[in-house]
C-alpha cells in the first residue's frame, strides 16, 4: 500500500486503465472557499472518509485516491 503517490502517479494509473476513485477529503471550510475541485472527485468529509466510503458501496479493487490542502 502506498501512503502518499505523485500526479505523475495517479496518471499512470489512469493511463494504464486501472479503476481509480478520486475522494475530495478536504475540510468544510477549506472546500466551501475553493474555487478549484477535482472533476469526478467524490467528496469525503474527513471526519467520516471510513464510513462514507463504505457507505457509498466504492468497488473493492479500485485505487482510492483521496486529496486534501
């Protein structure tokens, strides 16, 4: 498992076809003043990413890739 991967990263995963899951982690306040999202990015508050993503029924083999600032 890798805990941290680049942009370059994530596009090779793309790239290559895997199943990739983009997860908004940021804070409220933080993701209510930006300007900038993630196109397709799933928001996850942080407090409850574990029970949101279950929640949500995610595939079991897709890379979960969160993002915060």
């Amino acid at each position: 498992m890798t805990d941290r991967i680049s942009l370059a990263d994530l596009d090779e995963l793309l790239r290559r076809g895997e199943q990739v899951v983009i997860l908004d982690a940021r804070k409220d306040d933080v993701y209510q003043a930006s300007a900038t999202m993630a196109a397709g990015a799933i928001r996850v508050p942080p407090d409850r990413a574990v029970e949101t993503v279950s929640a949500l029924g995610l595939p079991k083999d897709a890379w979960l890739v969160s993002y915060c600032t």
